[in-house]
C-alpha cells in the first residue's frame, strides 16, 4: 500500500522512510496526521504532524522515536 508523500517533503519524507525500514506501519497523511505503528506486542504509536509550526519539529519527533525501545529491537 502506497502512502501520500509528507506535505513539507525532504526530511520529514525521510524520516517516515526511516521508520517503514525499522518496521514500523505508516499510514494517513491526510489533512492532519501520520500515525506510526510499532511492529513489536507494545503497540507504541506516535503521530506526525502534515503541518508542523515548530522549527524544532522533526528534531525532537526524531529523539522520540529513537528514545522508543520499539525502534532499538529491529
């Protein structure tokens, strides 16, 4: 299943092609939020901003991800 590119492109669009490798479900991308799923039992799901308005966005939804133990595992 195919997802719509990230509004603002570039590194958001990287960092949602960096979670699908370490396994986790992208979906949505409509007119508010990506939902990203965790493959592992603790079902950990963050959502990303289509819109962001604070610079430091992708930076810290990026330390989120990787301070998951979800992301560790694959």
């Amino acid at each position: 299943m195919t997802r719509p590119r990230h509004a603002k492109g570039g590194a958001y669009e990287d960092l949602l092609r960096e979670a699908e490798r370490a396994g986790w479900t992208v979906t949505g991308g409509g007119n508010k939020h990506y939902k990203l799923k965790c493959p592992n039992s603790c079902r950990c799901i963050k959502t990303m901003s289509t819109t962001p308005s604070n610079p430091n966005y992708l930076r810290n939804m990026r330390a989120q991800l990787h301070r998951v133990t979800c992301w560790e595992d694959r």
